[in-house]
C-alpha cells in the first residue's frame, strides 16, 4: 500500500512539473457553430495537435435538431490547419460528418432534405472542407469563426455551405 502512495505522489509530482513550466499550451477552443459541419448548429472542441496557438488541430463536434417533422444527430470530425499570427488566422480543414436523419410525420412537410443539405434521410457520412477566418486570442477569451464548409455526399455536393461559430479559447 505504501508503494501505491510513493507511485502515486511520485506521478503527480512529475505531472505538475511538466505542465507548471513556462508558456508551453495547446491552444484549445469550445465553441457553437450555426450551419457548417453539424447541418443545422454544433457543440465543437478544437484543439492543436502541438504546443502552439496555429498549425495543424483537431476538432470533434455534436449536433441534434428536432422540428416538427424531421431529426438529425451529426457527428462531424474535421482535421484542420490554421495559418497566421497574433490571433488572426485562416483556418483550413478536412472531415466528414456522421449524419443520422429521419422524417417523422406528413404533418408538415417543411423541412426537406435538400433545406437540411442532407439529399436524402437516413445515415450517411458526408465529406466535408473547410476555409474561413478564425479570430482565437492567444491567452484565451472569446473567439469567432466565419467561413464556408463545403459537403460532399453520395447525393449531393454543395459547394456554399456557410458557417459561423462563437466560442471560447483557452
């Protein structure tokens, strides 16, 4: 048991004094996105692969929207690259989004697919890139994303497809 403890006290203090040194951060972001990779909005976390505010990230997102008619859970999942200085960067990207979709009633009929940019209901992964301008500080606070994110599908392919994100950087 007290081996436990020594390994246990030992770990931590090695964690804290790797991470304790100097400026070294991964630049991360937690952000809502309207439109873009999650059809219709998405919850997003974006972080880079390296310690530095630019340079080739990750994000993950989760979406799901319920009208009167119709359901869709996306799951994008984007690599992307940001380029730039002092915050201000151009942010390109490549994925695919997991979309599973379904209409529910005759009730309405308002929301077609083609509205949802999805061609059709059912599951299905669409491609997607991404180009657009990031603002992301680099000690952290409020960022904003604007660019287009064009999807590529077995149905259909549009190459417009905006989007805009609000979030926060740390």
């Amino acid at each position: 048991m007290l081996l436990h403890r020594r390994s246990l006290a030992l770990l931590l203090a090695s964690w804290t004094s790797v991470y304790g040194q100097g400026n070294l951060a991964r630049a991360q972001l937690l952000d809502l996105e309207l439109l873009g990779l999650g059809v219709t909005y998405s919850l997003n976390y974006d972080t880079r692969f390296t310690e530095s505010d630019k340079g080739i990230g990750g994000r993950i997102g989760v979406s799901y929207f319920q009208g009167v008619d119709v359901r869709v859970f996306a799951l994008p999942l984007i690599m992307n690259y940001l380029a730039g200085k002092e915050g201000h960067y151009l942010e390109l990207g490549a994925g695919g989004t997991f979309v599973s979709s379904s209409y529910q009633s005759d009730a309405c009929g308002c929301v077609t697919p083609e509205f949802l940019i999805l061609g059709r209901y059912g599951n299905q992964v669409m491609g997607n890139l991404s180009i657009g301008y990031r603002r992301q500080p680099t000690g952290g606070g409020l960022s904003f994303r604007l660019g287009l994110s064009p999807v590529i599908s077995k149905d259909r392919f549009v190459p417009w497809w905006p989007y805009v994100g609000l979030g926060y950087a740390f």
